[in-house]
C-alpha cells in the first residue's frame, strides 16, 4: 500500500477536476494537451470510492465532464482508457503503467494537488556536507520519466527493486569514491516498491562512497517508518514533500503545500526540534494525477 494519498478524484471536487482538464496543459512527455476540449462529455475513470459520479456542470464552454466509478489504476481502469471508455484516467504520476502504454501525465499547472517530491529525511547527526552532496546528486537524477521506467520494470517486467535500483546507480555513475564517508546509517522504507527502490538506491551510493549502511525495507506505513526514526532505530528514508508535511502537521490545512520549496522549508521548521532535517528532492514527484494516451495527447496537441 502506497504511503500517501487517497485517490485524486477523492481529493478534489468534480468542478475543480473539470478545470484542470480543460485547461492547456504540459504532460510529463512534455507535450501539450487540452483534454476537455474537445467532445460533448470527457469521461474521467477513477477508484469505485473516489466518488459517486454524475456529470459536473463546471467544465467550461457547456461541455461535461463525467466520472466512471472503475478499479483504483487497475486492469479495468487500463483497459478502459486503452479502448476509449474514458479519456482520462486517475492515477499515481509515477506508476510503471504509465511508461509501459507510453501514457500521457497532465500537469497540475493550477497546482490542485499537494507537491510529492521525493525527498529524504535524516537525522541530523547523521549528516555532513559529503552526505547532503551525495544524496543530493541521486535525487536530482531521478526525473519523472526514470521514476516511471524503473516501476515499470518493477511492477511490469517483474524485476527486484534492489536489481533495478543497482542498475540505475551504475548507469548514472553514481558508484563513485569520492567525497569519502565514514559515518554508519540505517536506512529504512515503508512497505511498497517504490519505496524500496529508493532505499536500495540510497544504500548503494552511500556504500560506495564508503558509509557502513544497514538496510531496512518493508517496515511498515508511514506511522510506523516514523516511529523507528523517532526512536533511532533508522537513521534515514525518502518521504514524499505533500504528504509528509500534513502527516508531521496533523491536517492537511498548509499554504504550502502545494509549492515543494515552500513545503520543505516549513517541514524544515517542525522537524527541528526532533532532530531531522529534510534534504534536497528529486524531481520526480509520485502525485495524484491525470493521465491521458499518446493518441489523445497527439490529438489536441494541434488544436
């Protein structure tokens, strides 16, 4: 089960969701889409739970927008958009779906939903400018399209997250000596692939540049992951910037939220006294999102 977020339809009401797709908008292959624009009704397939349907009278110019109650980004949901059922699916940004249909991620560009970064969280003891610059060098190579590629190959292609990650950080040329560590780390992940993806990541790098890392994956939701930092018993795992911030608030009220500079400098403040300190995030974020096909984003693209 994925740490964060229930489902985006869940999070928003119709009439925001009919803004954001109709509005012109970047996709994660950086095409431009308009994915209202263009039909008398705009079918959007998202969990039975998210909602319970109906036709919003928000989307612009007298068109509709309507809700198909589906599987959470299951087989029904994949083959309803693969065979034109609905034109836009709900799904995580950085599901391995996505790379492997070759989909379309349409861009929050209303900043509708909370920032989700990956970002790692360590103890403060634990961290040195050598540290901050390593981990900071993995994070800015993970890109939303990586991100994507590599669950794919995960959920997809059935590889072990802890091959998949060893091979990106040979790829990337991560694997290297220098700056020199010494310090000892545990790190942990909560119980879902992504997550231990990124950790085996972190402990590969840290490893190379000399660090003595315990690794510690599947420990549980983000209460539990929480919970052996807070006790010491890891010293650090990569959050997600949005969820993280209302977890560490308790509500999910910041202004910030939604602006991933704004919403670390703030985590920064609350998590001072504790003793953790957020570093730099990835750009990839694992968000709530809209996805669209190649063909559809072709489409309206041109128009």
């Amino acid at each position: 089960m994925r740490l964060h977020r229930a489902a985006l339809v869940a999070a928003l009401p119709l009439a925001l969701l009919a803004t954001a797709c109709s509005s012109s908008s970047k996709g994660s292959s950086g095409a431009t889409t308009t994915a209202a624009a263009g039909g008398a009704t705009t079918t959007v397939g998202g969990p039975a739970t998210t909602t319970a349907g109906g036709t919003t009278t928000a989307a612009p110019a007298g068109k509709a927008i309507s809700f198909k109650a589906l599987d959470a980004a299951g087989p029904i949901t994949i083959a309803a958009l693969d065979n034109g059922d609905i034109q836009l699916a709900a799904f995580f940004t950085s599901d391995g779906t996505i790379a492997a249909k070759g989909w379309v991620v349409l861009e929050d560009d209303k900043r509708l939903q909370p920032a989700q970064n990956l970002i790692p969280v360590v103890r403060k003891t634990k961290v040195d400018d050598a540290t901050d610059q390593i981990m900071g060098e993995l994070m800015a190579d993970i890109s939303l399209p990586e991100l994507q590629a590599l669950n794919k190959k995960i959920t997809v292609d059935k590889a072990d997250p802890a091959d998949v990650a060893k091979q990106f950080v040979t790829d990337k040329g991560l694997l290297k000596a220098e700056p020199k560590i010494t310090s000892k780390l545990t790190i942990g992940s909560a119980n879902f692939y992504e997550q231990e993806l990124v950790a085996n990541m972190a402990s590969l790098v840290l490893k190379a540049h000399g660090a003595d890392v315990t690794l510690k994956t599947k420990l549980g939701a983000r209460p539990v992951v929480d919970a052996a930092m807070q006790r010491g018993d890891i010293d650090l795992y990569i959050e997600y910037v949005g969820s993280y911030l209302a977890f560490v608030r308790g509500d999910d009220k910041s202004p910030n939220a939604t602006d991933t500079n704004k919403a670390v400098a703030e985590l920064n403040t609350l998590l001072a006294p504790k003793g953790l300190i957020m570093l730099d995030p990835s750009p990839a974020e694992d968000k709530d999102g809209l996805v669209v096909t190649k063909a559809t984003a072709d489409i309206y693209q041109q128009r």
